[in-house]
C-alpha cells in the first residue's frame, strides 16, 4: 500500500547486491542446458522440502525455466531493480529469441497450464501482442498470444505508460541525481524509459486433454511474423477437474440474457438475476463462458457460484466516466462491489467459482477498478481468480466476519488484498498471490483499526514495489504460516509499520511460522538494505506487544530483522515490546538483525547460520552515546550459530553495544539447505 506522500520516502533504485541462488537444474560447462535428473518443481523457486508446511496449498506445480531445458539464454540471478531476472521467481528466467524453446517435463497429470512471461513494451508505450507455440511431446501444437498491454510501468509513482517521459515529479528528491530536478542548474537529464518495472504477466492455457506425467511440454518462440524475444519465468501446470454444475434452485444468468461467448454486455443481466435471487433467497449460477461485464455488479444477500475459474470467466473492458465520480474515479470496469459502509455495507454474500479479468494498464489511485471491492460482512470470496485490476480485494470498513480462502490473484498494478479500515474477525486464508505492482496482502488501519484478523497460509511471490505482508496500524492481528518470496523494491516480505495516517498498534501482533525468501529489498531513498522482516516507527511509536515465533528467514538479501525509524523522527518514536523466538535464519548478506531505533528486543532460540557480517547492527538512534546505543538487546537463552565473524549474538554484542556499519558490505549468502 502506497500513498503519494510515501514516495517521498523511497524515490529511485539502486543495485541491491547480488542473491547466490542455485537452480535446481543442472547448467554444465559447456554452457549449455542439459535434462535434470527430473521434473524440477520448486515452490517460490525452492525445493519444496525448504518451505513444507508454509503458504497456499495450490493446485499445480511450479517449474521454473531457469531449471528446464532450453537453447535460450538463462539470466544471471539479480536482486537489483529494474530488471527481467530480479522480477522473476527465484531471481532467473529464461530469453528466447525467435526459434528457441524451453521444454519442462511435467511432474503428474496435467490438462492446463499458467506460463508466466514478459515481451517487449511497444517503442511508444502500450504494449504488444506476440505469439508463443505450446507442443506436448513434439505434437498437438496450440498457439498462445503473449501481450504486454498489462505490463511495463514506468517512472516515479504512480508511475506511466510512457517510456520517453522525464521524472513526473521533478519538484521530489530524486536519488539519480541526488538532488531535487527542478531546482538543480544545470538541469540534471535521466535516461529513457526511466525506472521501467513490472515487466511480467502471465497467462491459461486449457491444452486438448490431459497429459501424463513425463510427457514434454515445449514453448517455442515462433519466426514468423509478429515474434519476438521472449522471456519465460515458469510453467504452472495443474489437473483441472470438470465444470462445476449449478447448485440446487440456482437461477443461471444466461437466462435473464447474459451472453457466455462475451460478444454482448451483459451486465444488466446479472444485475436482474441477482434481484430476483434476493428475493427468493436462491443462488445465482454463472454457466461455462466469458461475459463481458464493463462495470460494478453490487451484490448483497446473495450467492453467486461460477462452474470454476478455468471455465467461468467475467471480463471486462474499462470505460472512462463522463464525468469524476463522488469517490473521484474517473473509469469504471468489472468488480463486484459490496455496499458502501456508510450504506451499511453487504451481509452474506458469497462469490466462488469464477475468474474477473480486468482491463486495468495504469494506477490512478481514487478509480475503483478492483476486482471486488466495497464492505462485506458474514461473507466469502472463494476461489476465484482475479487478473489485471487495479486491487485484487480492497475493502473499506467498517465491516466484519469477512472470509477469503482459495483466491489466486496476479498482476494488478496496485495491491493484492487490502482491509481498509476498521476490517474486523477476518480472514484471508490460501490465497495465491503474485506479481502485485504494491502490497500483496495489506491490512491498514486507517481511519480505524483492523482488528482480530488472520492472515493464514497465504503465498505471495514477487510483490514489484513494496511489501508482500503488511500490518500499518491495527489491533490483535496474526499472520501465521505464510510464504513471502522475492519481493522487488522499496519493501519487502514482511512489515509492520506505523505509517500512511494509520492508528497506533495495540493488543498483540503475532507473526509466527511464516518463511520469507531471498527477501530484505534495497531501500531507495535511504540508501540502505532493509530486513526480511523490519518493523518501522514513522508516526507512532511502535510499542505494542510483538510476537515473532517459529518464522524462518531464508537467503536473505540484506539482514533477516530490522527495526527502524524515519531519521526525522527518531528522537521521538521507538520500537519496543518485540519478541523473536524459536527463530531460523539460513544465509544473511549482511545481519541477522540492524537496529536503526531506539528501544529493544528479547531473542530467544533465534539460530543463525552463514551470516555476511557481524550478527547484530546496531546503530540505535545515531546519537552513538557513551552509555551505548538506544537499543537493547536482551538474550534469553538459545541464542546460536552465526557466520565467519563469530556467534551472531555474541556476549559483546550484549545488551546495546554499538556496532553501528551504516551500509554494511554485502556477501551473498549461499542458496538454503535442509537443517540437521
């Protein structure tokens, strides 16, 4: 979640270090690509062994590119921003030129896949189309056409579709330059496309039966017309069961004239059959089809069921307003929307079954083009899939006993899911979420507090700026059993922040059991590298009680955890009341832990291996005092392992002893291990 007045906060993008990722293919020698030994499934671009019990339990197998066989070019492992190889899972894809392929065998019975890639912008801006051949086992070729109207953001936020624009906000700090624009003579001149970002997108194929496991499947770039280089980040492929039957009673929208082959608006006909399902009290069934829904279908009192997100698809084109409305939106398009709060909001609605493809190729922050939207309360959304909207899920409160479960949610230029506001004994549980252009999963307590919510069992891959699980403000909040990997800039995989005008923390924060990979992002402006987790005191202090339990931080880019406050308020808010314990942090290219605050934090059972630097940063509030820093450590016991300085929390280190490297050299750790 990002504001305008954040920007100010993170500006530009500077190289992050470099991430040692072994693949788990096998690259020889000779330089070329030869057979693993066989299906390499990865899950956020491990070995699935290293992240067994965390995040959605998904239906299809993950296979990167970067691990299967190929005549392309395998991109060098990159953390640093703006480029094809650090926004892909695990840090590596693979470019094909026209003629090239890359073949993955698959691991088990399969009739479907996701293939997730990025193709050049259009030279102007806009994106293109290209096409992409898929062969299973030398045969049954079917044809994909590739686009990247979704993809390729550009400049400072909120970013442009225009790769030869200048800064848009020349009157910012800018970190290029290292001034503001349009006060610096001579006028400083930045390269184009400035800042490009959000490179992927990702498509479904339904193939012509199912394959077996073993079976081959080649994508080939095509030489004919239209080709062009190609670069592919993984294969998702997966078993598809049968179209799901209407429910009992269920009232089918075809029959109050929607149209499934998408050809008319059918947008009124949804709207009828849900007014006659409150009435009745049945549910409303969406048949196998595409419809073409060009606006919000406001849902209260009632079920609408798809027959499955493969089959079952709403889409739509966005439409620009005649004129703003109230909220300031100047464009409309697909979504399903509860009722405002300040109407009362939507009780008992349940949305399952069916995918929402958006039409959304820029972020304008007041338009409301997500895919769901509005303030539910005692409801579900339930396996959908939701693509190319602005939001996946932002919902404003108040609201409460909300429940989202089975979800995928991928390339939105905004958030994945957002409690917006007094979001009250809520759920979000089993969602997959990926390649989000803000927050994946957000809870943001303003003006009211979020309170009692769960955030369980969630994936979240390649957040491009920002974080992949944050708590701004809230009360009694819980984010247990999640997979955070590979987020791209200014975030990172797990935050907790005072920040963007929310309520102060209170009650108990619990992170516990989560594992973050090849997280802790560069951080833009600050110049510094952020932590796996890092908790941050901009506006409040941040002195709720805070539980980390049972987290493991995996092939961390920068430190594992970091408490930090905004430089100008440092002398005035603190972190405190912080607990980790019966942590694992495997591979640190700096710390396990940098504190940049004042206060302090109890470590117990926190196990440590090859750690880049010495085991604790601390730099307190910078005032570096005779007495020590301002922030203390307290060991608890069990406290071991650490890298070739020694003991990561060391006797010496103990309680506030200053150890303050404020950029710390980077040393790439290498690629996780099983524990003994």
């Amino acid at each position: 979640m990002v504001t305008p007045s954040s920007r100010r906060l993170g500006a530009a993008a500077l190289a992050a270090g470099l991430l040692a990722a072994a693949p788990i293919g096998v690259a020889h020698a000779d330089g070329n690509r030869h057979p693993a030994a066989g299906p390499a499934v990865t899950r956020a671009g491990l070995d699935p062994a290293l992240v067994a019990g965390r995040g959605a339990a998904v239906d299809f197998a993950e296979q990167r590119a970067g691990d299967a066989v190929t005549d392309g070019t395998v991109l060098a492992s990159d953390t640093t921003p703006y480029t094809l190889a650090s926004e892909a899972t695990g840090r590596s894809a693979v470019t094909l030129a026209p003629g090239q392929y890359v073949e993955f065998t698959l691991p088990a019975a399969t009739n479907a896949i996701t293939v997730r890639y990025s193709i050049p912008d259009a030279p102007g801006g806009g994106g293109r189309t290209a096409p992409l051949d898929v062969t299973v086992n030398g045969h049954h070729r079917q044809s994909m056409t590739l686009t990247s109207q979704y993809a390729w953001l550009y400049n400072e936020y909120p970013f442009s579709n225009d790769p030869a624009a200048g800064p848009l906000h020349p009157d910012w700090w800018t970190t290029e330059c290292g001034c503001v624009p349009n006060q610096t003579t001579p006028a400083p001149t930045f390269p184009t496309p400035f800042r490009p970002s959000h490179f992927y997108d990702e498509q479904r194929l339904l193939l012509d039966h199912t394959y077996q496991a073993g079976d081959v499947v080649r994508l080939q770039v095509p030489t004919g017309a239209g080709a062009v280089a190609t670069t592919v980040d993984v294969l998702d492929s997966q078993r598809v069961q049968r179209p799901e039957r209407a429910p009992d009673r269920a009232l089918n929208v075809v029959d109050f004239g929607a149209d499934p082959s998408g050809r008319r608006e059918s947008s009124d006909a949804f709207d009828a059959a849900i007014a006659v399902a409150r009435l009745t009290g049945r549910p409303v069934y969406v048949p196998p089809g595409t419809f073409q829904v060009n606006r919000h279908i406001v849902v209260d009192h009632v079920t609408v069921q798809g027959a499955g997100s493969w089959y079952t698809v709403i889409k739509g084109h966005q439409v620009t307003l005649d004129q703003p409305a109230p909220d300031g939106s100047v464009h409309t398009g697909v979504g399903f929307y509860g009722k405002s709060a300040a109407d009362g909001g939507s009780h008992d609605v349940h949305l399952s079954g069916f995918a929402i493809e958006g039409d959304v190729r820029e972020r304008i922050d007041t338009d409301q083009v997500n895919g769901v939207g509005g303030a539910f309360s005692d409801s579900s959304i339930e396996g959908l899939y939701i693509h190319h909207t602005k939001v996946g899920v932002w919902l404003d409160g108040p609201m409460s006993h909300l429940r989202i479960t089975g979800n995928q949610i991928a390339d939105t230029v905004a958030d994945g899911i957002n409690f917006h506001g007094g979001v009250t004994d809520s759920t979000v549980s089993q969602n997959f979420v990926r390649n989000t252009g803000d927050d994946g999963i957000a809870l943001w307590s303003q003006p009211a507090a979020d309170q009692r919510d769960l955030i369980d069992h969630n994936t979240v891959q390649t957040p491009v700026l920002a974080n992949g699980i944050a708590l701004y403000g809230g009360t009694d909040l819980t984010v247990n059993g999640n997979l955070v990997a590979d987020p791209i800039r200014e975030g990172s995989a797990i935050h907790l922040g005072t920040r963007f005008d929310a309520v102060p923390f209170a009650g108990t924060e619990k992170v516990t059991d989560n594992t973050t990979v090849r997280a802790g992002t560069f951080e833009l402006n600050w110049k510094i590298g952020l932590g796996a987790i890092w908790l941050m005191a901009q506006q409040h202090s941040l002195d709720a009680d805070v539980e980390v339990t049972g987290d493991h931080f995996l092939d961390n880019t920068y430190a594992a955890i970091m408490m930090v406050s905004d430089w100008p308020v440092k002398d005035q808010y603190t972190i405190s009341n912080v607990h980790f314990k019966d942590i694992q942090v495997d591979g640190t290219g700096t710390d396990v832990v940098s504190a940049r605050a004042a206060g302090g934090a109890t470590f117990q059972n926190v196990v440590a291996r090859n750690v880049g630097a010495v085991g604790v940063n601390n730099c307190g509030s910078f005032h570096f005092t005779a007495a020590g820093s301002e922030f203390g450590l307290t060991d608890l016991g069990g406290n071991t392992g650490g890298g070739t300085t020694g003991a990561w929390l060391a006797p010496w280190e103990l309680p506030n002893t200053i150890t303050c490297a404020d950029r710390p050299d980077v040393v790439p750790p290498p690629a996780p291990t099983p524990w003994p």
